[in-house]
C-alpha cells in the first residue's frame, strides 16, 4: 500500500534539526499561558498535540516586554524566574519526540492596556487605549528585548522562536505609512521602515546562536487601505532570509480588516496563492496558512509547490490526533475543525479559556476525562443530533451498550439544516466524522425510528438520555397561518419556494442564516475562492497596497427585511469574533435590518408591524419566514420518569434558550463520562 499524504508526511531537514513532517501547528492564545498555574494544564494539552503527531508546535504569543502584552498581566517572558514554568511544557513535547517553538508576540497598538506602544500615537478601531509612540531608544530597547526573550525561550527548552510580524500587531505597525508616520531612522521611506523586523531577527539570531529555529510570521498581504505594496512585502521576505530566518510563515490580515480570513465562509486554502507567489522569491521553506483543515488539502499544497509546510492551528483543537490518523490511512476518522470560532476564538476574546466546540476536551485535557464503565449497561439514546451523538459514542467507548434512536433518516439532527446555509458546509464534516465514529465504537444506530416511551420503557433500559432537541417557536398572531408564512425548516431544508420579497421574523443565528440561504442564487461564494476575493475585495493580482480593493458583491438574489422586538442592533448576539461578517454580508446584499418592532397581523398585502410602540408600518413581501427562535422538545420526559427509569436531559431538550452545538456536544461528552 502506498504511504498516505506523501508529501505532508515528508520529514523536512533543516540541517541542525530534523522535522518529522511538514505539519505546522500554529500559534493560538488558549488563555492557559496568562498564569503559571494553568502550565500543568497547558503542557499536558501540547503533549497531546506531540504524540498526535504535530510536526511542529508553536506556543501562543508571549510578550518580550510589559509594553508589549495583549492585556494587562498576561502571558510573557521577559524575566529569569519566568523561565522555569515553560519547563514543563517543553519537557511534555519532547517527550513526546515533538518540537516546539515560542512565539514572541508584542501587540502593539493591539494591547488592551495602557502601557501599549507603537509606532506613532495612532489609536486602532479594535482597542480603547491610544499607544504610546516609541522614542527612538525605545526601539533599540525593544529590539533588544526580543532577543533577550528569544535567549530565555532557548534557556527554557525550546527548539526556537516565532516571531509575530502579522495580523496588524507591532511589527506590521511599523512596516507602513497607515500607522508609522515616525521621521526617524525607523519611519519615513520603506528601506528603513522595514528596518525593525530585520534589525529583530539579526539580534534574535545573535542572541540563540546558528541551532535554533527562528520561524518569522510574515504579513504577506495585509487586507487593509494603505497596507504593504506586494514589492515591499518581497523585499522583506529577502531580508528576513538574508538576516538568519529559518522558516517564513504566511499571515494574512490586519485584524482590523474587514476581509473574513479564518471563518467558516472562507474557502478551504483561500489564501495560499499568496505563499506560492512568495514561493518564487525566497529559497527558505515557507508556511502556507489559513483555512487548511484537511490532510489531503494540505498533501496538495505541498505536493505542488505552493508552500515547503503547512500550518493548521484550529484544526489540532479540534483533533489531537490529526497526524496519526492522516498517516494511519484513516483521514475519516478526523474530527474536522468546521471553523466556527466559537469554543476558541470567541472564548480568547471573552477572556475565557479557549476550548473546541467539536471537541470539549481541548485545553481540558486534565480535566475532562472518562475511564472504562464499571458495570455495562444497557442505555438508550433518544435523538441523534450533536448532543445525543457526542452522547452515544462516549458512553459506547466506555463499554456500554447504547442504541441510538433517530426519527430521521440520517443522523446530525439541526447540523443538517445548518449545513445548507452557503458557508457553512463545513458543518457536514462533523456528520461524517459522528458516522465513523458510531461505527468504531459500537452504537446500535437506529434511524427512521421515532421511538416512544412506551417502547422505551419495554425494551428496559437501565437508563435513557434524551438527546430531543428541539421545535421551532410557532408565531401567535392575526394571520400566522397565511400561505405566506414558512418556517426556517420549510425554507431550507423543504426548499419551499419563496418570493421576490421576504420578511424575517427573528435575527438571531438562525434568522441571519436564513438570511444568507435567501440572498444566494443557490451559490455559494464559500466554495469558489475567485467568486470569494470579488464578494470582499481581495485582490487577487495584487495590484493594490494590502491586497485590498473594493467589494464586489453578487447582486442579492431577493430583496429582505430582518426584523426583532429588542431595540439592540440585529445581529449583537452572534459570535464575537463572527458576528461583523454576518452582519457585514448582509450588508452588501443590501438587507434591510429593523430592531424594536411589535408584530401586528399578516394579511395579503405583507407584515404589519408597530416601530418604536407608535408607528404603523406595512413591510410589502411575498414571503415571511419565521425564525422566532425554538422551544424544547422533551415529550417522553414525564412518562419515563413515572416509570422511575433514570433519565438525563442534554442539548435542546435541556433548554432550548442559548442553546448553541457547543453546548450541546459539551453535555453529551459530560453526561455520558458520569454514568
Ligand atoms: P438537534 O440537533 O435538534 O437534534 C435532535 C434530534 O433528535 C433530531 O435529529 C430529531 O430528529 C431527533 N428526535 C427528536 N425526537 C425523537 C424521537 N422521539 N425519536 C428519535 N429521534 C428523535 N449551532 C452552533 O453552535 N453554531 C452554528 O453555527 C449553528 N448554526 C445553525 C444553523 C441553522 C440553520 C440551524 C437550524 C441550527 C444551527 N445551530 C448552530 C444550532 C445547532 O445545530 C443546535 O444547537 C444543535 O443541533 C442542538 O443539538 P441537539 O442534539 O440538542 O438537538
Ligand atoms: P435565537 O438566537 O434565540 O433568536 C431568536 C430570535 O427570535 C430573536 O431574534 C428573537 O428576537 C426572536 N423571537 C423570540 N421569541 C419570539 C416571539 N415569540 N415572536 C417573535 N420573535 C421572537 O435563536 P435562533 O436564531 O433560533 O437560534 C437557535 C440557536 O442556534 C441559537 O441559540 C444560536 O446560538 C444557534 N445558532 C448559532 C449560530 C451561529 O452562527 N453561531 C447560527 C445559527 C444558530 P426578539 O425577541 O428581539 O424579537
Ligand atoms: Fe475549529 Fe470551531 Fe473547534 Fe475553534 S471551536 S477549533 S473553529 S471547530
């Protein structure tokens, strides 16, 4: 049999030091690095990343100086007694024959504190604290706290450093005029603003001596007005070779862009066009990035030339084991990364530990654990949905018997619906990895079977979990049951035809998606990266500074309202770091968004509503598509409880309020390790 993923697997030899793949796990802020007491926990989430199989290993970003955190007190190494908790973290690794590498990260104008610096006094859109210009010493200083930073991570057991030098943070702050506007040695033309990442990397590389890693993240297109021309970009990259970089990876964005470069609605390797353009200047291998969640995408990038390795940082939360099942042959087995930001990014940026919506276990790994069950026993599961599969498995796993009840014909319950909206498609991926692993683990999978309480209660289980879901809130007004009227359910998933003018009832997650499934022609720019650069301005021939250019938007398929009762702006609840590109979106296809209605009546000629508690308003549309939110579905509950059979309630028929596939496949994992 030939060996899977030939060239992801290839081992890289960079002389002093050999790789043992070309996977790269790219740097993410869990939340764990701000404190030494969470290092137990952090180490033992990289060790699991190590004997997976990850190739290299990059830390989270920690700061070389006070000036640079992220946020106040937060993680950085700057100090001697600093040194000694990252001990643990790189002893685990290398016990697990992985590499791993520091990433020093200095934020910037990006820092939530007050002590932030910069280039030139320039507040950024996405922090409330106005930086501090450097003095001109102050950036030998800051020059020189890199490398000593750098010589603390080689002290501490590390094979090398990263340095930060995208997404908008202090190097790229630096590297144009948009925000150093400075007249010194480090300011004015380009040959000296692109003066401080060279003058970093010598002093790095001085500093650690010829046997360590220097891994420089590169912004190679920086999606923003007045970012780096392409020319300046290359003529950085030549320099950071020349002055002792090992490895070149991508960045792509500012954070303060306005281009999605990570979400979900991105197409898979969008922005690896711009590593292979790179490929063509620089001899040093280089790191292609971003939205790569999949062995035989990252193979295919490698196999063609377009990049040396491959970061994927999300997908290694989301799958330990990611390498180890690519090169085992057994890319299904893979939990997929789907991209929805929701467990990791959205938790760093709420300040809260990061984790995996599709995998709970992530940055948990001494926590959330099952062992084999003491005593088999025979369990029902009613519902296979995310809560009732993540369910079924573990307590399958831990030697239970489980049957799997599903009324439907196939398993995933709402990530059915969710996978129809245009970007998100990635959402099947979950389906299919839940389908392998019901095979491997031994569920008694029965679809197309709507099972009772009754049967329930013959069949004597020792307990049931009821995995119900949910039912969509019904609307309770004059005319609610017009022909008009669609549910969200009869729209996406019966394909009901809808008019030329629709109105939307409800704009939380469900509303916004139904939005998007209705302002597509039935395509979907998440699948078609060229469709994808023209819908949010990138430009692909690079002709432009940042690679930006104006939106061109597919003209909206039907003309929308959004509509909800709170006054809020539509859209506020959604994901933090996800929400402005729903919002956004809609934007460009021109959809109408009213907050602080009360619904009146529906009759033929459309939506009659009240605005602001007065005003009567007629929204004219062919078309009303309830998305008003759901209620719990729980009706064997009361039955087997007179029965006195122990039943537990997860997901939606928990509670149908907040209810999020994070949470539901969190319950599944937690109930099922309990019993
Ligand atoms: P469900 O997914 O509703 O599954 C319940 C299952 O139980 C169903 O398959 C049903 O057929 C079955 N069932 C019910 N009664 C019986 C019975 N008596 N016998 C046998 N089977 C039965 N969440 C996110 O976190 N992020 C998103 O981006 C996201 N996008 C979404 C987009 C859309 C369009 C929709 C509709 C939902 C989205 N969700 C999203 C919500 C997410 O899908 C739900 O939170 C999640 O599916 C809830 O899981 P659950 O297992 O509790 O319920
Ligand atoms: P939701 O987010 O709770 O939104 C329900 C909407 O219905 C709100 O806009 C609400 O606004 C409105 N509403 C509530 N009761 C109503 C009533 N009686 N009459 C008219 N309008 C009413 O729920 P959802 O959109 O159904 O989504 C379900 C879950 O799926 C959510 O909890 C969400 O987390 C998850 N989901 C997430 C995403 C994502 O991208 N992360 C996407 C889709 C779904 P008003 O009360 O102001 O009118
Ligand atoms: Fe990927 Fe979502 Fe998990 Fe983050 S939470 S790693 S985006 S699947």
């Amino acid at each position: 049999m030939s060996t899977p993923y030939p060239h992801l697997l290839e081992p890289l030899d960079l002389g002093y030091t050999k790789l043992r793949n070309r996977s790269l796990m790219g740097s993410m802020h869990t939340g764990m690095e701000d404190r030494a007491s969470d290092f137990p926990k952090l180490a033992a989430y990289f060790k699991e990343r190590a004997e997976g199989g990850a190739g290299l290993i990059v830390t989270g970003g920690f700061a070389p100086s006070v000036e640079g955190w992220l946020s106040p007190f937060g993680s950085k190494l700057s100090m001697s007694w600093e040194v000694g908790r990252h001990h643990q973290v790189t002893h685990a690794v290398h016990q697990a024959d992985g590499k791993i590498c520091l990433q020093i990260l200095h934020a910037g104008r990006y820092g939530y504190s007050p002590l932030c610096v910069s280039a030139s006094a320039l507040k950024s859109p996405i922090s409330k604290f106005k930086p501090r210009a450097l003095s001109t010493r102050g950036v030998y200083r800051t020059i020189e706290d890199y490398a000593r930073s750098a010589k603390l991570a080689q002290r501490a057991g590390y094979d090398g450093v990263e340095i930060m030098g995208s997404e908008g943070y202090f190097i790229n702050q630096f590297l144009v005029s948009r925000t150093n506007q400075r007249d010194d040695e480090w300011g004015g033309e380009f040959v000296n603003r692109m003066r401080l990442p060279v003058e970093i990397v010598k002093a790095v590389r001085q500093a650690v001596g010829e046997e360590f890693i220097i891994i420089f993240r590169l912004s190679m297109i920086d999606l923003v007005e007045e970012g780096s021309s392409w020319e300046e970009v290359v003529t950085l990259g030549k320099a950071l070779e020349e002055a002792g970089t090992t490895l070149l990876n991508t960045g792509i964005g500012w954070h303060e862009a306005r281009v999605p470069t990570i979400a979900t609605s991105v197409p898979r390797a969008a922005f690896a066009w711009v590593t292979a353009r790179m490929k063509q200047h620089v001899a040093l291998p280089l790191v292609a990035t971003n939205r790569i969640n999949d062995p035989q995408v990252a193979d295919d990038l490698i196999r063609s030339g377009d990049a040396d390795m491959v970061s994927m940082a999300r997908p290694f939360l989301a799958d330990a084991e990611f390498i180890n099942k690519a090169a085992a042959g057994h890319p299904e087995q893979i939990n997929t990364c789907i991209a929805c930001n929701q467990a990791c990014l959205d938790h760093t940026f709420a300040m809260q530990r990061s984790t995996c919506l599709v995998n709970p276990r992530a940055c948990y790994e001494t926590e959330l654990n099952f062992s084999a069950a003491e005593s088999k026993k025979k369990i029902a599961v009613v519902g296979a949905g995310p809560a009732g599969l993540s369910a079924a498995t573990v307590l399958a796993e831990r030697g239970h018997d489980v049957d799997l009840y599903e009324k439907a014909g196939e398993i995933g319950g709402q990530f059915n619906i969710a996978k129809q909206i245009p970007g998100k498609e990635e959402f099947d991926e979950t389906i299919r990895y839940f389908n392998n692993k019901i095979e491997l683990t031994g569920v008694k999978l029965k679809l197309n079977h709507a099972v009772g309480a009754a049967d329930l209660i013959a069949a004597n289980y020792d307990e049931v979990i009821l995995a119900s879901g949910i039912r969509p809130r019904t609307l309770q007004i004059e005319g609610a049951d017009h022909p008009m009227v669609l549910s969200y359910i009869d729209v996406v998933v019966d394909k009901k035809p809808v008019g030329e003018k629709v109105a939307i009832i409800g704009a939380g997650g469900i509303g916004f998606d139904v939005a998007e499934f209705l302002v597509h022609q039935g395509q979907s720019p998440s699948l078609d990266i060229d469709a994808f650069n023209k819908e949010w301005g990138v430009d692909s021939e690079y002709l432009t500074r940042g690679g930006y250019q104006r939106p061109q938007p597919h003209p909206p398929a039907r003309q929308i309202t959004m509509l909800q009762r709170k006054k809020s702006k539509l859209g506020k609840g959604l994901g933090k770091t996800t929400g402005w590109i729903h919002r956004a979106a809609l934007a460009m296809k021109q959809v109408n968004m009213i907050g602080g209605v009360s619904y009146e009546r529906i009759d033929d000629r459309g939506l009659h509503i009240l605005v602001g508690g007065n005003s009567s308003q007629l929204i004219e549309c062919d078309t009303i598509v309830v998305c008003a939110g759901q209620i719990s579905r729980r009706d064997l509950l009361q039955e087997l409880q007179t029965a006195e059979i122990p039943t537990h309630l997860i997901g939606g028929s928990k509670l149908a309020g907040e209810l999020d596939a994070k949470r539901a496949i969190r319950e599944g994992f937690e109930v099922a390790a309990a019993i």
